[in-house]
C-alpha cells in the first residue's frame, strides 16, 4: 500500500478512499498497485462487513493519468503484458478485485468518472452518485478500448447495443442520466452519506449470507438453468444450520436485531 489510496474504519465498515485529489484521482502505475493490495487485504478480515469506495477531492476518479501512463509506457506495458502469464493483468484487477471481495462494496460517485475510474466503480456491488456527477465510457477519446474489466461488468447491467453506444462515442452522462442507462443504482444530493446508511443496513445482516450471496449471483447470472440451480442449492446448503444462520433465527424468533459472529464463508 501506498498514500494513493486511505482506508479508514468505522466499525465493521471500511471505506477506502482514492487519493491524488489534485489530479482527479487520476490512475498511475502506483495507484493501480495500492488498490488491489488494500482489497486483497480487507478480503482477510473476517470482521468486516462492507466496504466504501470513494475519491477525495473533487472526483470520484477521472480516469488513466494519459500523461503518467506515456512517460512511463514501458512499466505499463510490462504489466499489461502479464496477460499471457496470469488470467488478469494489474489494470483488470483493479476493477475486477472488489467483485472478489466477499462483503458488499459501494461506490460513492461524485465529480468525475472518467475510463478506469468508471471501470473500478462497475467492479462495485452498487454505484450511488450525484446528479450531476459526469460518467463516462471514454477510452475511445484515446482511440481505445474499454481494458480494464468493463466488458465482464457491463454485461450484467445493460444489453449490448446500449453498452456498444456507450463505449463507442464515449458520452458523458449526468448521475440521473447513468441512473437511465442503469450504470448506477441510485442517484443522491450526498452519495457519500447514502452510501454510509447502505453500508450500515447491510452491517446488519448476516455476512456468510451476503458473502454466499452476492458470489452467488456472480457466478449464476450467465449461468445456464441447471448449473444454476445447483449451485444455488450447494450454497444453501452450506448456510443451513451455520453459525450465523442460527443466529439470525434465534434474533428473529425473539424479535430483537441479530448479533453476528464473523464470516464464515468466502
């Protein structure tokens, strides 16, 4: 980890902040780096109940720091080379690695949310932004390609000639536009404040539920039906009679909030 990325903690909850506010949160080599290190360590803390992620400064994240990324072009292409050698390079990780995490991960969205910054939002379980937050699929003002995951992301959102328009004229969208388009899942004058009143609602239920849940979904949702259905009643059966299964009957037959033990499943 490096100070291009903060993580603070409130409770079960992390929220990890971008931090280059005076380039827009814009994404080097470093950065890239520090981001799937701090997923890759909260993926440990069998505490932790969800996860925040958010910009200092003026932006959410503008994309690619263009000018960084030339001057040090070959450092980028060494480790978008790694391709042939592991199923993700550094650039997918980044937006791929807070799917992997098995606690809910939120999106706070304000400013800009350019390229790879739109790309590591979609990575997100939920994306909140403000209405006049800018979104935007722009690598094709590079003479680019969305490289960063976004295909495997986009795919679950929206049908394919809407994600082709996004990507090939790289429009920039309104948070209440996005919202249309179904890039974001809500839309909030302060997103970072929704953001925190989601984290703390999902705190409440039961993390090997959320956990098995939301990989759940992830692996099922261009699943076929049969292997679908199995895997659904593998999972559940995995959670039948856990320890926080039978915590949250308990809690519920008393009528009083669950207490949770931490996660027990990935």
């Amino acid at each position: 980890m490096n100070d291009r990325v903060t993580v603070a903690f409130e409770g079960a909850i992390a929220t990890v902040n971008l931090n280059r506010p005076d380039k827009h949160n814009g994404l080097d080599l470093p950065m890239f780096h520090a981001l799937v290190d701090v997923a890759r360590a909260l993926g440990k803390k069998r505490d932790l109940r969800a996860v925040i992620l958010r910009g200092e400064g003026p932006s959410f994240c503008a994309g690619l720091d263009v000018k960084s990324a030339f001057s040090s072009l070959p450092k980028f292409a060494r480790d978008f080379a790694t391709f042939g050698i592991k199923k993700r390079n550094i650039f997918q990780e980044v937006g791929l690695c807070w799917r992997d995490l098995p606690v809910p991960v939120i999106a706070a969205i304000h400013g800009n949310c350019f390229g790879g910054g739109m790309q590591i939002a979609l990575g997100a379980d939920f994306r909140i932004a403000a209405p006049d937050a800018k979104l935007s699929i722009m690598e094709v003002k590079w003479g680019l390609i969305p490289d960063m995951s976004g295909t495997v992301t986009l795919r679950e959102l929206m049908p394919i000639d809407q994600a082709k328009y996004l990507t090939m004229t790289g429009r920039v969208l309104s948070g209440n536009e996005a919202r249309e388009y179904n890039l974001v899942t809500a839309v909030s004058d302060d997103p970072l404040a929704a953001a925190q009143t989601l984290a703390q609602e999902l705190a409440g239920k039961s993390p090997d539920a959320l956990a098995l849940g939301k990989d759940l979904y992830h692996q099922n949702w261009l699943n076929g039906e049969n292997s679908a259905l199995k895997l659904e009643r593998r999972y559940q059966f995995k959670l039948l009679n856990s320890r926080n299964q039978r915590i949250a009957v308990k809690a519920n037959m008393e009528q009083r909030a669950p207490t949770f033990a931490p996660r027990q499943f990935e």
